[in-house]
C-alpha cells in the first residue's frame, strides 16, 4: 500500500511518480540505530550506450536531516523529475546544506572491462574512500548488494523517497550532463547534447549511419554486435 504526498491510500497504485515527493523518514529511521553519517547515493548514465557512469554520494548533517529546510522539500527530486534548469537550482541547494557532495566517473572502458554493475561499485568505494568522517550506513537507490567498507541499504525507488538519495541522483545527473554535452563537439553527428547518451531511435540510427564512436560502450547493444562482426572482418565469398 502506497501513500501520496496527502498521506492517502493509494493501493491501485495509480499515483504519478510527480506525486511522490522526498523527504528525510528513511534517514531518520537510521539516526538511533547507527553510529556516523548517513548519506545517499545514485548514479546517472547506466543504461546510456555512450559515455562515462556518473556516481554521486551527499551527506546531510543530522540537524538538517532533523529539521529540514523548506527549500530542500521543495526542490529535491528524483532527477528525471526535474528539467535541465531546475536540476541546476536543485544542485546549488544541495551545496548549501549538505556537508558533503561528490560524483565520480567511470569511463566506458571500464564499464565494458569490468560491467556495470561492478563499475557502480567501483566508484561507491572510491568515494568513501575519500571521506575522512566516519559514515555509519549508505543509502542506494535500487537492489544492490555491493561489497563496501562501511553498511549499506539498498532502497528501491530510493530517488522518489529519500532527500539523500535524490540528492546524489542530482549530483551524478548535472555532472554527467555536461560531460556529454561536451563529447558532442568531440563526437559530433551523434546527438550526445540531446540524449545524453541513451539508445533514443535518432541515436541509434545515427550509430548505424556513422559507426560507432570511440566513446561507444562496446558491452551494450547495437554496439556489441557491431564490434564483434568488426573483428571477425569481411565475410568471404
């Protein structure tokens, strides 16, 4: 049974994901049951054909996560909620009350090398690596079990329930956003600036008119296949 941001009952689950707005409950249920900081995270770009993994982790202080400002309630969502501008705002909102903030990329290579489940884990641990207070339990969006130094909760639709991890989905989208936006003048032809990568119908016609780049996930499909008969090379009569 699922609630709207009314509190009512929603058991058809005909709620519009607009509908199911944010807030810090899944955090402060974890305030008395661990010790260190509570953060979210997201990641952006896992199911793009081209270009880097984006993973993003926020940490809020527990007096925020408390009593939150009205402006983060007001602001934070799932980032695909949000259009390019008010992801923007929604960022320097979650500068200025977050502790902490990071997003760090995963280049396609190793997202073929290793998958792209293990390249989120990857950079999950490259990021607390990184952080120098104690963190008591992480927070991620989705159903993950990942193996990482400190606790971590997988929560599904975590972007829809938790300011943390709403954040960090913001964090990773923003940043990843203007990477792709610049592969675009590298790479031009293929629309980067527009679908950031993902498999719209204009990109992959685009992949088969032009090839694919040197940025192109060569574990994802279409690219895959065009790869593999590359290397097998002409076929012979």
């Amino acid at each position: 049974m699922v609630k709207n941001i009314h509190g009512e009952n929603n058991e058809g689950g005909q709620c519009p994901p607009s509908c199911f707005n944010p807030d810090f409950a899944i955090e402060k249920a974890f305030i008395d049951r661990t010790e260190g900081f509570i953060a979210g995270a997201d990641e952006a770009g896992r199911g793009s054909l081209a270009g880097p993994l984006a993973v993003g982790l926020v940490i809020y202080p527990q007096s925020v996560i408390m009593e939150p400002a009205a402006e983060l309630l007001d602001h934070i969502r799932d980032s695909k909620q949000l259009s390019p501008q008010k992801r923007l705002r929604a960022r320097d909102i979650i500068r200025k009350w977050a502790i902490y903030s990071d997003v760090v990329m995963v280049s396609h290579r190793t997202i073929d090398a290793i998958n792209i489940n293990r390249a989120t884990e990857f950079a999950l641990n490259r990021i607390i690596q990184g952080i120098t207070d104690k963190l008591g339990v992480v927070l991620i969006d989705g159903n993950y079990s990942f193996d990482m130094p400190v606790p971590s909760v997988s929560v599904i639709k975590g972007d829809m329930k938790s300011v943390s991890i709403a954040s960090a989905s913001i964090m990773a989208k923003v940043r990843r956003d203007e990477v792709m936006e610049r592969m675009d003048s590298v790479y031009p032809g293929y629309g980067f600036s527009r679908h950031k990568g993902y498999g719209t119908a204009s990109h992959r016609q685009a992949i088969m008119d032009l090839g694919y780049s040197a940025v192109h996930r060569r574990s994802y499909e279409p690219v895959k296949s065009m790869a593999a008969r590359r290397e097998e090379g002409p076929d012979e009569d």
